[in-house]
C-alpha cells in the first residue's frame, strides 16, 4: 500500500470512530482518472454498533437444510425463520461494512462505491433495530422491511461494477476482483435466506395452506419456498434458449438465421437448485453462444452451425457442457475474461453500464418484454407469476440489446455457479469455438459459499 493510500486509510478510520454522524462530504477528486468527477464521503456514524455485530459469525446453510426447514411448515417454524433472518441479516451485512471500511479512503469516496456504502449502512440499521419476532403479525411487518430493502438495493451490481471500472489504479486489480466477488458472494447469501423466508411466509398464508398438514397440502410440492427440489437440466436449457432465440429474433431481424440448441446426454438429469441462479447462469452462457455464432459473418448467409449442449450426469454431479462456433474468444479479452476490473474495454463497458439502472441477475434479462415468467410458469407450474415481484426493477433490462455487453456476464456467472459449491469453467479455440462446462452439486447438501467473517478478522 502506498504511503498516499496508507494516510486515507488512517483518515478513514479516525473518522469513523467519530460518536456524531457527519454530512455527506463533497469534494473534487484530483486523481488523474477522475478530474471531472466529484467524489462524495460517506456520512460518518458511530462504530459501536457495528463493532458489536462484526463479531458474530454467519451462519451458512444449504440447500437441502433450507429444504427440510420449509418442507413442513408451521406457525413455530415461520417464526423461527424470521428470527434467523433477523440476526443473519445484519450480521452478514455487517461484515461487508467493515471490509469496505478498510477500502483506501480515496476508493470509498467514489460517488459509486459511496452509493452502495450508504444503502448497505442503511440496511444494516434498519435491520439491527427489528425486535424479536414473536407472532405472525411482527412476522408480516418484519417482510414489509426486507421486501422495501430488496427493492432499495437492485441498483447495488450495476453501481459496484461502474465503481471498480473507475478506481482503476486506487487499487491493485487482484484486491479489487477480491474485494466485489466477496461482496457478490456476500449479497447472494442475503438474497437467498431474505427471499426464502418471504416464498415461506407467503406459502403460509396462501389459502391451500394447512398449518397442521404433514407434510404439506401444496399440489405444486416441486418447490420449497424459492428452491425447485427437481430441476430439469433440458428443461431449463431449453427455456433459457427459446428465451435467448426470441430476443436476437427481436434485435437482429427475422431475415437472419439464428443457431439451433441441440440437447443431448442424461436428459432426465434432475436436481435442487433455486431455479433463478440457474436460469442466471444457463442464459448467459447461451446468449454469448448464440450471439457469437450470429455475429460471425461467414455463417449470415448460410444455415449456422448449432449450439450444442451436452447433460452428464455423475453420482454427485450434472455437469452441462455448451459448445459452440462462434470463433472463440478474441485474445486481448481472453486472459481478463474473470475479471470485473481489468480488461481492453472500459470505455464501452462503463458506457454500457451507465444504460443499465438497475439489475438483480435473473432469468428476465434474456426475456422479451411482454413475456415476463412465461417459461419459468411452465416450469414450476406455479399458479401466480414468480417473477411479478421484481417486474418494475428489471423493466430496463427485459428489452436490452444484444450489443450491450456490460462485461459481468461470466465473472457473476461464476459466482452464482461457485456459491452452491459448483463451477463454471471455459476453453477456448480461437477461429473456431468455445466449450463451457457447468458443474452443479447433485445433492444439494453442500453449504454456500460465503466469507462467514469481515476479510482483516479472518486474517
């Protein structure tokens, strides 16, 4: 760390230990990336709080205790997942606190990084303040908070990743990829148990509910609050892809031909998962196929070669291998192809983000507009839109184009598949192809992945 770096750092950490809470300070950022920009300081607050909660250790779960949890669900069994809600949340939250709080003084003051500072310490006092949740009135208050908290923070991925681009050269670029991906991991894991606990909480009341049923009177048991017990790779890629079809359908034109995906392997292959990170990964991975297939100009006027997509699956592992001809990845992008900081494209990466306000990593990225959980109801066979919920907050990004590369496909993508203790790993064959191999857990009984403890305790 440089002596510049080490005097903010000392600065930041003096003023947070201040017992008032400061206004916002506004300055002019005189680093040489950022002359026109104005930085804006965090509001300084007092530290006790947190202290008190970085102490505590998150607890991680599964999917398959999430399952057995919420298979029978009672009055008791409700309130105990609030409870755990309420302790968890701002006790993961406030590790990520205190890991921004040892960010370089000059990084946090970035109006980006500041902005998600703010909502998270928000979140943190507004979470930490929520009582013991005794009956299932406190309980339907208590979703009310998580619900408007959820809704508050669908700015956080795009607003991070315009961040790391524009503190190029505060930061090392290996701290910083280190740095997002555990605040990535981090939200994950808040996402999944605040949404689980709302799925349940919305079960209970739904009128098909009897409390003292064992097990549950549901007649759509193939779901667990937001985890699917039995998703079907084919299914799901299958989806994914007419989803994918129908918007480079919508962008390019019905004159120009667009890659089949051929399915083959193990295609009854089935698993738990929570269907939305699937979905994530699977459409992602299918959009920058079909796409690089599309755009190669020797395939416009002829039939162009299919997607193939190859279901194996092993004793405790499906593992989804997508090839493609698309020519491969060009090598000035192939070494930073990981990474939310480095890279040849900023520029148009940062361009592109700018366009994007919001963004909660979901399968209605690759829908078109007006279709919004058409396939993801006939998956689940829900009887109400699952995806109703989110609808306002993805509406920018249901009809984005093709050609708006945001540059966090892959580096999130490997995330979501890692957070479940898969992988997701790519080879590439420049002037050819690409293979990318999916591997996701079987049995649902590996615990997320997450960092249990802010990053300088764990040291």
């Amino acid at each position: 760390m440089t002596q510049s770096s080490t005097a903010f750092h000392a600065c930041w950490r003096y003023r947070q230990n201040f017992t008032e809470a400061r206004r916002p300070v506004v300055f002019q950022c005189n680093h040489r990336r950022h002359a026109n920009a104005t930085a804006i300081a965090p509001a300084w607050r007092p530290s006790s709080a947190l202290d008190e909660w970085v102490q505590r250790e998150a607890r991680p779960i599964s999917l398959r205790r999430l399952t057995f949890f919420g298979r029978t669900l009672t009055e008791s069994r409700l309130i105990d997942s609030a409870n755990y809600c309420r302790l968890e949340l701002p006790t993961r939250i406030s590790h990520r606190l205190r890991d921004m709080q040892t960010l370089p003084y000059v990084v946090v003051t970035n109006s980006h990084i500041a902005h998600v500072y703010e909502l998270y310490y928000k979140a943190f006092e507004r979470f930490r303040r929520v009582s013991e949740i005794k009956s299932l009135e406190d309980n339907d208050h208590y979703c009310k908070i998580v619900q408007e908290t959820l809704r508050e923070h669908a700015t956080v991925i795009p607003r991070l990743a315009i961040g790391v681009l524009e503190i190029q050269g505060l930061m090392k670029p290996e701290e910083t990829d280190k740095f997002i991906t555990t605040l990535l991991r981090s939200r994950i894991s808040r996402r999944v148990i605040a949404e689980q606990h709302l799925a349940l909480t919305e079960t209970f009341h739904a009128p098909w509910h009897f409390p003292n049923a064992q097990p549950l009177t549901d007649p759509n048991t193939e779901s667990v609050g937001e985890i699917f017990l039995r998703c079907n790779a084919k299914e799901i890629v299958q989806s994914c892809a007419k989803a994918t079809q129908e918007l480079m359908t919508k962008t390019y034109g019905t004159d120009l031909a667009i890659p089949d995906v051929k399915i083959e392997g193990h295609l009854e292959a089935t698993f738990p998962y929570i269907l939305s990170h699937l979905e994530y990964i699977v459409g992602e991975l299918l959009r920058n196929s079909i796409q690089a297939v599309i755009e190669q100009r020797k395939y416009k006027d002829t039939t162009p070669p299919p997607i193939e997509v190859l279901i194996c699956e092993t004793q405790q592992h499906v593992i989804i291998r997508i090839s493609d001809q698309g020519g491969g990845i060009p090598r000035d992008i192939l070494p930073y192809l990981w990474s939310f900081s480095k890279g040849p494209r900023r520029e148009k990466r940062l361009e592109a983000l700018h366009k994007v306000p919001k963004l909660l990593a979901t399968m209605q990225e690759l829908q078109v507009p007006g279709e919004h959980g058409h396939q993801r109801r006939q998956i689940k066979k829900k009887k109400h839109d699952d995806t109703s919920k989110h609808h306002s907050s993805l509406s920018s990004l249901t009809s984005r184009a093709p050609d708006l590369r945001l540059g966090i496909g892959l580096p999130m993508s490997r995330i979501y598949a890692e957070y479940w203790a898969g992988s997701l790993e790519l080879h590439s064959l420049e002037g050819y192809g690409t293979d990318v191999f999916l591997q996701v857990s079987k049995l649902g009984n590996k615990n997320e992945r997450l960092t249990t403890r802010a990053s300088m305790d764990a040291l």
